[in-house]
C-alpha cells in the first residue's frame, strides 16, 4: 500500500485496526478500570470508616468530595497541558500521581490525611481519564470511533463491578486499608508497560509538526506494509496552538455549555448512586454482600448498554441516541424506586439503570471526543469531565443531605429522574441546533 501526502484521519481510516491500536485500547481499558475500582471501592469503604473512625454522614460526603474536588483540579489542570505537550506523557504522569495517592492512602494515620491523600489521587485520576479517552479517540477509524471509545470506557463499569464486589468479599480480611493499598500498587506495577506501549498520538505529533522520522516510524508501526510516506498533514481546521478559549469561539461557545451541562447531571446521577446506593440499601435492612450484588448490577448494565450504545451512535447518530437513552433512564430511576421492596425487580431496574444512564455516560465521552478538532480536543474532553466532576460532588453532597432527610428509597432514586432528563434535553437541544445549521461535529 502505498500512502503519500494523506491527512491524518483519512490515514487512519484507510487502515485496519492493527495490533498498536488494540494494545492501546487493552491498556487504556486497563486505566479507567482502575478509576471505576477506586469509584466503587470507597462506597464499600465508607460504612467501614464509619464504625472504626466514628465518622458522621457529612464526614462521609467529605471523604467521597475530596476525591471528587481532585478529579475536577485534575481534569481541569492536566487537559490543558496534553493538548500542549502530548496525551502520552500527562497520561502516564495521571497514573503516576493516583497510583501514589491511593497506596499511602492506606497508611493514612487519621481522616484528615486520608482527605488530603484522597484528593490527590482524584487529581491523577482526573487527568488519566481525559487523555486516555482523548487518545484513543485519535486512533480509531471515523466509521467506529463512539464503539471503539465506549469499548474502551466499559474497563470504567468493568473495574466499577470488581471494585463492588472485590471490597465485599475481601474487607472482612484485609480491611479498608488492603483496598487502598490494592488500588494504588496496581496502576504502579503496570507503568512501565504503559510507557513502553502506550504511543504517543499520530495527530498530535502531525499537528506539533515533530520531528519526520518520529512520525514516519510510527507510520510503520501503524501499517507495516505501506511504502515509506511522503508527508502526513493535519486538517486544514485544526490549529497547532490551543487554548481554553477555543472552546468558547463562535462556532462552539453555546454547543460547550449543553455539553457542561449534560456532564454534570450525567456524572452527579452516577456518583450519587455509585457512592451512595449500598449505604441506602444496607440502611433498608439489605446485607452488605446483596448491596454489593444490586450495585454491581448497575454496573454490569453501564458496560452492555456502553458497548450497544455505542454501536448505535455510529449507526444512527450520538445526539439521537444519547437523548432516547437518558429518557429510559429516567423513567428506569423512577420504576427501580417503585419497586425496590422486591430483590429481583431491584435488580432488573438498577440494570436498566445502568445501561441507559451509565451506558449514555459513556457514550457522551466519545461524542466529546468526537466534537472538538485536534488542537483543543483533550481540553474540551477534560473541561467537559471536570464541569462532570463538580457534578459528582453535588450528587455525593445531595446524596448526604437526602440521607441526613431520612427520605425513604422509592422517594430518593425517583428524585433522579429530574437531573437525567435535564441530561436527555441538552442532547435535544444540540440535535436541533445541527439541523438549523449551527456547527455541531456529531
């Protein structure tokens, strides 16, 4: 095959999904499977917390907004910088910092410590998330690019569902502290494979005109049957420079607020649930280990309804697809509620839970990715994640002051109903502004 003077997507398009893609999409899965073992495990933790250490409910709102402030600093610091100096290097740096944080996490000596350590994990794992969804994004074909990036997400709901069950089985043994220290020794042992196999972004290194010979090199990493090529070139659209500022241009500035908004009703409806929920049900008398069953679930929906999402976004379009999901998803929050004195109907409306809400979670990470050009993509990808992450926190407060109401369990899940379907109508309201032909890139 020969390739000369081709602009970078029509590249990658024109070749098949090889092993340095797959490698990337097993590593990058492997990254945010650790991020939803960490968002899963300190739900476990908490009740834990709460017997040794005595800690209150606001306490544990702190402990679960502390890690959720670092996520947000994280996102809001680190996106910035790998639209500047590469996705690979903040990557790798993201990993470093929470794989740090959350192994002293358990030495922590008392609860204001474990704050302070909590938020620095949550700075990593605010960085981590962008620049993997961001490139891996830069590396799938146009045609599969929201399957192949919510393929990807699905290590989120994966690790979420381990994290669930491993913190039940295995606190009795090894306590909160074994927890911690599982969650920050794995990312540290696997970082030497991700710098040596993690590549650096082929659009990135086009754009930021490297070095030819860098870019031809990973061009034969790429397809190593192709001729040498003459010349890779960036879209004629796309700036070396970035800036936040890009996000606010003519062409995106509203576009950018819809997208904030849906993050943050999304996020604040999945961390209250994902933070909360076992301590709900454990207050209704349900065991820890059938709590740890029922969250699990929610998770195991976020994956199938990622992967099918996904799918049907590169069919039928992401604003379409993403807006019909979020409206189940409220309607599924509401029957889940209704029906939550029964085990088995629990189950089944805290899986559809999850796949519509979890799963449209997800897929808004690809249409992120999808949305913004080279130059700013991991900024607007980070932004959007870290006006998420402020989300979060509001669902882990909100989900402390409905606990401190001693509101019953059909009153609190049907409660967020009204934040997805805020989420469902910003993705309509972007749909419609597609069709009067204000610029919408997906």
């Amino acid at each position: 095959m020969s390739l000369k003077n081709m602009e970078v997507q029509e590249f990658i398009d024109s070749i098949p999904f090889g092993w340095v893609q797959k490698v990337l999409l097993m590593l990058c899965f492997t990254i945010v499977a650790i991020d939803g073992f960490d968002t899963a495990s300190i739900g476990f933790i908490a009740p834990i917390l709460k017997i040794d250490w005595t800690i209150t409910p606001s306490q544990m709102a702190t402990l679960f907004a502390s890690g959720l402030i670092g996520l947000t600093l994280g996102a809001l610091f680190f996106g910035p910088l790998a639209d500047r100096i590469g996705r690979k290097k903040i990557l790798l740096l993201s990993i470093l910092l929470f794989g740090l944080g959350s192994l002293i996490s358990s030495f922590s000596p008392n609860f204001t410590i474990l704050l302070l350590l909590r938020l620095i994990t949550g700075i990593g794992l605010g960085g981590a998330m962008p620049s993997a969804i961001t490139l891996m994004s830069e590396y799938c074909p146009s045609t599969k690019k929201s399957f192949f990036v919510t393929l990807m997400f699905c290590g989120f709901t994966i690790g979420s569902a381990l994290g669930g069950l491993v913190s039940a089985q295995l606190i009795p043994m090894i306590g909160w502290r074994g927890i911690f220290f599982i969650g920050g020794f794995l990312p540290l042992i696997l970082l030497p494979i991700f710098y040596f196999y993690i590549p650096e972004s082929l659009r990135f290194k086009v754009l930021k005109q490297h070095p030819q010979l860098e870019i031809n090199t990973l061009v034969q990493k790429l397809a190593p049957a192709s001729e040498k090529l003459t010349k890779l070139y960036a879209n004629h659209a796309e700036k070396a420079t970035s800036s936040i500022k890009d996000l606010f241009s003519v062409q995106f500035s509203s576009s950018t607020i819809l997208i904030w908004l849906t993050y943050f009703m999304s996020l604040m409806v999945i961390y209250l649930i994902s933070s909360w929920l076992p301590t709900l049900l454990t207050n209704t008398g349900i065991s820890l280990k059938s709590a740890s069953i029922v969250t699990s679930v929610f998770q195991i929906g976020g994956t199938i309804g990622s992967i099918l999402l996904g799918y049907w976004m590169d069919k039928f379009g992401g604003n379409k697809i993403l807006s019909i999901a979020y409206t189940l998803g409220a309607i599924s929050v509401i029957i889940s509620g209704i029906f939550s004195h029964s085990i088995l109907l629990l189950i089944l409306g805290i899986f559809a839970v999850g796949f519509f809400i979890s799963g449209a979670q997800t897929g808004l990470n690809a249409y992120a990715a999808n949305f913004y050009p080279t130059n700013c993509r991991a900024t607007g990808v980070s932004w959007a994640n870290a006006i998420g992450r402020s989300g979060s926190v509001a669902g882990s407060f909100v989900g402390g002051c409905l606990m401190g109401l001693d509101l019953d369990i059909v009153t609190i899940l049907s409660l967020l109903a009204i934040p997805t379907l805020i989420a469902s109508t910003t993705l309509y309201i972007l749909k419609r502004k597609s069709k009067t032909g204000i610029p919408v890139l997906v």
